[in-house]
C-alpha cells in the first residue's frame, strides 16, 4: 500500500465545517464592496518575477526571502507565485489600458504565496480580498476604503474588536530625506540594532521601525518621525483623511511608526489591528501608491488600496462565536416502495421554492436516515413512507424545536416549509 500524500506545509485545507464561515465573510465583503461601487477583476496567480522585483522593491523582505520564484522550463522565463495583488492589478490596467476613460474601484480574491513559518494565522498559501481605487487623487477616496471597511466590521459584528491606525509616509522627496535622516540616526545607535536592522540600514533604512525586536523598540522610539517632515501637499492630504474620517465617526489613532511592509506605498497608510489574535493582530492594511504605475511602466496614476486577510478574518469571526448556518433547511427520509420518486420531486419542488433540502441517497432503514437527517443540521426532517405515497402528503418532524410530526399535502409542503423556515406558520 502506498503512503499517504499530505499538503505542503503551510498550505492547508479548508474543510466544510470551516468553509461556512469562510462562506459567510466572502458573501458579506461581496455585497459591501459593491455598495461602494467596486466591480470584481480577477488576476492570475502566475505573473513575471520581475512585476514584484519592480513594484514591491527590492530590498523587501518578501522579494528578498519570501517568494516562490520559478524558471519556466519551456522558455526560461522567470515567475513568482504572487506574493500579493496589487502589483498585478497595476500590471492588468496598464495592460489594457483600463484609467483611459475613468478612473476604476475594482476588487479582486484569492490565494497569495510566501515561504515563511508557518503560524496561526500566517501561512504559506494564504487568502486575501484585495480592492484598489485607480486614478483617484485625493484623500476622499482614502478615507472612502476605510469606512468601508468600518461598515464590513459592522456587517460582520466584529466592530468593537478592531482598531484603526493610520499615518503618512510622505512623497518621495520626503522619504529620501527622511530615509537619511533614519541612518545617520541608527548609525549612531548601531550597538543596539539587531543583524536583521543592520541589514536594513543601508537598503530600506524604514522598515527597521517596523521591527518587532522588544529589545530595540526604546532606540525605535527615538528616531526621527517622517510625520514631522511632511511637506505642504503630504500634510494637507493627511490632514483631510483625518477630517473626513472624523466626519463619519470613525475612531482612529496616528501611529507615527506604521510604514507598511512594501516599497510602493506613500502618504496614506493604515492598519485594522486586533489584539485578540495574538502576534498576527493586522487583519486589514493598505494606503496609497501613486507612483506605482510609472515604476510598472505605466502613466502617472494616483491609487489607493487595502488587503483583508482571509484566515484572520476567519479567526476573529472563531473567536467572536459567529455561527455560519450552512444546514439544510430539511432533510428527507423516505423508504419502501415507491417513496424514492416521491421524495425526489418533493425535494425538487422545495428548491423551486427557495428552500434548502437534502433527499438521503443510499437507502438505509427509517432510524438510520432520522441519524443521518438530524446530524445534518436540518431544522426538519420530511418523512416519506408507502402510506403518504399513497396519500400523496409529507410528514414535516422538527428536529430543533419540540412540537408533533405532522402532514401535509405534497403541493402545500413547499409553501408550509418556507412559511416555516421564515419563522411564521401559514
């Protein structure tokens, strides 16, 4: 006998008792994002290496450690599983020419890749919604993502679980002082920078304030803050953001130090943080990247965006106690002579009507389908036996709430079931 296959570490299943939830958000996110007008667009999972070289930097560590590149064999190219959506959303619009007209809200889902350890909440293959506003310019549109995602919190139950920190990271002007700035200050703190910080110095000299090292975060506090370096425009359009989300009631902290993990981002950035999910507490972030279609070989074009992810959405609906009913409505039992064909148009008959059924297949005694209906979740179980094959009725037995099996003609089940699943009886 051969041995059995697993998944790739890191790259999980998602069961159907997990996918209801998964379901749930999904379904939520839909309707939101298209109550602010953002249309789906979908992107491959396979895109050149160099779309992330390019757009995400460099000196990241998702470039520099975290990517599944490969080389095609038929031709040499080289390719990287995305690592994440944005880039490749850019790459779309240039590609045909998507902001000729108008500017475009567009949102996209899927699988993102990144070889790092695996934990709760942070895996190898892992999920995201992703939604980009292209060609905007100003701050409304910025503050627009977060409400909406305020207003999915709220969808979702989760809004007293998640916080909102935003800040900006400048022009690119300002980063190149402030980046300067940044290592001449860690050079002269040198001995109490960690090997990763060291490495960072030189090349992306931001993202040591993103460290998590507890033993660095006194030399961090002291740094110099790109907030207080802000020129006329950056400050200006960080000062609407906060007005507007004011306007909408939306609390918010200024974390000076939030920069975001990627190269492309600048002014806007914000994070939806919990702290019910231990070290992975970011369950949504994003900002602005006006200059990444001309570094994609593209026009200048002003864009904002976030990701959500998927798993720790997921999580926090876990952890919150949200229930995903993925149950039948009813489940039908049926057995002797004739009660097949009958529970098949009966089962037919309630999905015409909007109900969810499932007919049991495989035939099985009277109390081994009643097992099978009441571990299916169902809220009935419709008994089909040769007396209402004759009679032409069904018997509806609750299987959740108590009160007596009853019968009722074949063409009134639909009706009675439905009026009964909305919780009325007719």
């Amino acid at each position: 006998m051969a041995d059995a296959l697993q998944a790739v570490k890191g790259m999980n299943d998602v069961l159907p008792g997990e996918a209801s939830l998964w379901q749930r958000f999904e379904d939520v996110a839909r309707r939101v994002f298209a109550q602010y007008g953002y249309r789906n667009l979908r992107v491959p999972i396979v895109e050149p290496t160099a779309l992330f070289v390019r757009g995400i930097g460099e000196h990241t560590d998702v470039v520099e450690k975290e990517m599944y590149s490969f080389e095609d064999r038929l031709n040499g190219e080289r390719l990287t599983l995305r690592p994440e959506a944005t880039a490749g959303i850019v790459r779309a619009a240039i590609e045909h020419n998507l902001c000729y007209e108008r500017p475009q809200r567009v949102w996209t889902a899927g699988a993102m890749f990144r070889h790092e350890r695996p934990q709760k909440g942070r895996y190898r293959q892992f999920h995201q919604f992703d939604v980009e506003a292209l060609g905007f310019a100003g701050p409304d549109v910025d503050a627009e993502q977060i409400v909406l995602l305020a207003r999915l919190w709220r969808e979702l139950g989760l809004d007293r679980g998640i916080t909102l920190h935003v800040n900006s990271i400048g022009d690119a002007d300002e980063r190149r002082a402030h980046r300067q700035a940044l290592i001449d200050y860690f050079e002269r703190h040198a001995e109490q920078l960690d090997d990763d910080a060291k490495r960072r110095l030189h090349a992306n000299p931001l993202r040591i304030l993103d460290s998590k090292n507890l033993a660095m975060q006194a030399v961090i506090a002291g740094a110099p803050r790109l907030l207080d370096r802000l020129g006329g425009a950056s400050r200006a359009h960080f000062d609407g953001l906060q007005q507007l989300l004011a306007d909408h009631g939306i609390a918010f902290a200024v974390n000076a130090r939030l920069v975001r993990g990627l190269d492309y981002y600048n002014r806007t950035v914000f994070e939806w943080v919990t702290d019910r999910l231990g070290a992975q507490g970011t369950v949504a972030g994003g900002g602005r990247y006006d200059g990444l279609f001309e570094q994609l070989g593209g026009k200048p074009t002003p864009a904002c965006g976030f990701a959500i992810g998927v798993e720790r959405m997921v999580l926090l609906l876990q952890e919150a106690g949200t229930a995903a009913a993925d149950a039948p409505a009813a489940y039908i039992v049926h057995a002797g002579e004739g009660t097949q064909r009958l529970a098949a148009i009966a089962g037919e008959s309630l999905r015409d009507a909007g109900v969810d059924v499932v007919v049991n297949a495989g035939g099985g005694s009277f109390k081994s389908q009643m097992k099978k209906a009441d571990a299916s979740g169902a809220r009935f179980a419709l008994v089909i036996g040769e007396d209402e094959v004759a009679a032409n009725t069904v018997g509806i037995k609750p299987l959740r709430e108590s009160g007596d099996q009853t019968t009722v003609p074949l063409a009134a089940l639909a009706s009675t079931l439905a009026a009964r699943t909305m919780g009325s009886e007719p």
